[in-house]
C-alpha cells in the first residue's frame, strides 16, 4: 500500500492558520491533496492534524482525516519524521501495512503530479531510502557573506573570493515539497539529508519557501504567472 501524509498542525506562528489561508482562490492544502489524488500514486491520502477546521477542509477536498494527531506531535519543535512514524504506527495498528510512504507538505502549492509519480519511480528503481525534492541555489554559497551587528562583513569562506562562480561547485537545497520513503526508513528515523536518498531536481521556478508574509506574496505573484 502507498500512502500520502500531509502534516498540518493548526499552529502556525508566523503566517496564522497558514495551512488553510486562501492562496490564489483555494486553502493552500488544497494544492497538495489535489496533485495527490491526481497523481494516481497512493492507495490513501490523509491529512495529520490535530486541528479541526484543518480536518474539515481537508475532506471537502478529497482528503481522509482518520486521527487526531496527539498533542506531543503539534507543537513548534514536533520534527516531520516522528509525524509519519506516527501515521505509519497508527494504520500498521489498525491491520493496514503500508510498503511506501510520501510526506508531503501542505504548503506547497507549485507541487505537481508529475513530481510525485517521477518520485515514486525513482525510489522503486534505486535501492534508495528516500527520494525528494531538490533545486540549486541561485547563487555560488561559497561567496556567502556574514554581516555583523556593529559594523562590517566577512566571507563565510574567504579562500574562494578569487575563485570564478562558474568554478565553483554547485549546491543544492531542500525544495520542501515531498518525500517519498520507504516504511522502514520512517520507522528507523533513518536522516532524509543522507547518502541512501534520491534527489528529484527541480527547475527553481517551481520551488518557493512559504514562511513569511513576504515569501507569501512572492509565492502568489508567481503562482499567478505561471498559471498565465
């Protein structure tokens, strides 16, 4: 059995009720429960919430809620790892065993089917852990730069200055949309940053951190153009 989590607790602290807030004309989880039951990946797609409007908005569009994720789990410090333990845990105790598990955000609007089935084939076809979405940074990281409360700023790594970006080796960041995973990997807490993962690369206009009222607009301005 395959299955999709989507974590969203109700307690976001810096986008209030985030999971939820309209996003171009829909809740934003709307986005993710959509690609989701789209993609024709999982036999299951639910929602761990410990967050009743979140739940009631999740069924209207296609989700299934079928716990109440355990306070311990919903705070600001609960990691996304010991979530899908938790949702594993639960259906193994119900008689359900899932083989291939897919967290996937609820935040994360730009997601699209596609990704998720190519996420899916990667991880059968390698003797991967984990397979998750990637995009490069846009940037060289090794010219990073620190600024200093008082006054001035340093290189993060002084030894490249006089070294040319296209020199430079390239990096790559999280795109926080999914993770596809092995139950046992889950089960284990196995890290997903790790040499047994699959990287999904994505183009970096399909990637966009939701964290802040800025990143916000940013988000819809794109989302916006692209639908155009």
């Amino acid at each position: 059995m395959k299955i999709a989590v989507i974590p969203a607790r109700g307690g976001s602290k810096r986008i209030p009720r985030k999971n939820i807030k309209e996003f171009c004309g829909k809740p934003m989880i709307a986005y993710s429960i959509e690609a989701a039951l789209q993609s024709d990946c999982f036999d299951k797609v639910i929602v761990s919430t410990d967050d009743m409007e979140i739940a009631e908005i999740a069924t209207k569009y296609g989700a299934e809620v079928p716990f109440v994720r355990p306070v311990e789990l919903s705070d600001d410090y609960s990691g996304t790892i010991p979530v899908i333990r938790h949702a594993i845990e639960w259906f193994v105790q119900q008689g359900i065993d899932p083989q291939l598990v897919c967290c996937l955000y609820a935040t994360a609007p730009f997601v699209t089917p596609e990704y998720l089935q190519q996420g899916l084939q990667q991880l059968k076809k390698t003797d991967a852990a984990y397979a998750f979405t990637v995009t490069s940074y846009a940037f060289p990281i090794q010219r990073a730069i620190k600024i200093h409360p008082e006054i001035g700023m340093e290189m993060f790594n002084p030894e490249s200055f006089n070294t040319r970006s296209q020199d430079l080796e390239e990096a790559w960041h999280d795109a926080g949309q999914f993770y596809w995973g092995k139950v046992d990997a889950w089960l284990t807490e196995k890290t997903i940053f790790g040499s047994e993962s699959s990287p999904i690369v994505l183009p970096r206009h399909q990637v966009q951190d939701i964290d802040t009222p800025e990143d916000w607009e940013r988000a819809e301005w794109l989302f916006k153009a692209m639908q155009a």
